[in-house]
C-alpha cells in the first residue's frame, strides 16, 4: 500500500520533470538567436523530456495493471537516433552557411578532411582516385 | 491514496499543457525559421513532442496501444529527419 502511493507520487514527478524539460527545450529552441544554439536545445528534450515521460508510464503500467517494460524500446531508438540526427542537421547548418564557418585547417589540407594527403594517393584504389 | 491519485491527475494535466505549448512553440519556430536546418530542427522536435503526447494519452487512458503509434512515429520521425537533411545536403535522398 505505502509502495503503491510511493510509485504514484514517482509518476507524477516523472511526469512533471519531463514537461518541463520538453518546456524548456522549446523555450531555448524558439529564444535563441544562433542556428547551433538553438540545435542544442532540443536535445534535451529528446533524451531527458521523453525518456521521463516514457519512466512515469512504465511505473503507472507497472502499478495500475500488469507491467509492461516495452517502453524501453522507445527510449533505446530515441536515444541511438538523436544523435546522428542532430548531426545531420549540424552539417546542414553548415552546408547552408548559417553559422559562422568552422576554423581552418592549423598545418595542411587534409586535416580533419575528406582530403588525401599527397603522398596516400598512390595507394588509393582507382575508383575513389577518380573522385 | 486519493491524495497520491490527486497528484497525479494535476501533474497529467500540467504535463498536458506543458508539452502542448512546447509544441505550439516548435511550429513557431517551423514558421519563422530563417534557414533550411531551423525548420528541419523544428519538425524533429515537434515529431518528438507528439511522441511525448501520444505517451501522456496511453497513461491518461491506462492502456498500452498507444505504444505501437509512439514506436512507429519515433521510426518515422527519425528517417524524415535523416531524408530531408540528405535532400538539402546531396541534392538527392538516396544515390
């Protein structure tokens, strides 16, 4: 008895946690004035917004009927995705010039690039030399 | 034990109208976005509030359907994302 009222109160913590996280990562998506501030926001909401929603159902499954741990599976795919995702979007930031330009490359070329340096590329195979 | 049930009807609610509003603020956003990578970010994230919604909807109603909708709108929601970056990106979506 003294447990269920426990987990009921944890749910609506949970619940009240992930809100205003997925509150506050709009807020800063909407209020910020940078293209690569306003992509950091949101992430937020997809990790710690969701991911405590996604806790307070598995605890109310958990009490008000037979539990049920699938939710998980949200989180885990929620989780794995946003990164590349948010990756995706930096290098169209990127792509589209909406952020200042990143540094140049300190001693050559091929640092950090898709660049060959000079003296790999007789090593390289025909097809990626024509590119 | 009603006092616990009281609670958390109010944090469902709050959670409710927490989230809506996050929403509403993203498709802000989505409109007066200056550049390309702002509305694709705008449209990731209010992909990622309805799945907040649609889980707020399965505890309001105790039931466990609504899990299929938030699994299958993650997987959309995420392959969108990852297509219109690419379309931006190469010109074309897959090569």
């Amino acid at each position: 008895m003294i447990w269920e009222t426990v987990a009921i109160y944890a749910v609506a913590f949970c619940l009240i946690v992930g809100a205003a996280f997925s509150l506050i990562g709009s807020i800063g998506l909407l209020k910020f004035n940078d293209a690569m501030t306003r992509l950091h926001a949101p992430t937020k909401v997809g990790t710690v917004g969701i991911g405590a929603l996604l806790l307070a159902s598995m605890i109310h499954a958990q009490i008000f009927s037979d539990g049920a741990l699938h939710d998980l599976l949200i989180m885990a795919f929620l989780f794995v995705t946003a990164p590349i995702s948010a990756n995706f979007i930096a290098k169209v930031n990127i792509h589209k010039g909406s952020c200042t330009a990143p540094p140049p490359p300190p001693e050559d070329d091929t640092w950090s690039t898709l660049d060959v340096p000079e003296t790999d590329r007789a090593l390289m195979p025909e097809t990626e030399a024509l590119n | 034990m009603t006092l616990a049930m009281d609670v958390m009807t109010v944090a469902l609610w709050i959670a409710f109208i927490a989230v809506a509003v996050a929403q509403v603020m993203a498709m802000i956003r989505l409109i007066i976005g200056p550049d390309t990578g702002d509305r694709i970010l705008a449209l990731d994230t209010m992909v990622i509030n309805a799945i907040g919604l649609i889980v707020l909807l399965g505890i309001a109603h105790g039931s466990h359907i609504y899990f299929e909708v938030a699994l299958i709108i993650a997987m959309l929601g995420f392959v969108s994302t990852v297509a219109y970056a690419r379309f931006v990106l190469r010109g074309d979506i897959i090569e």
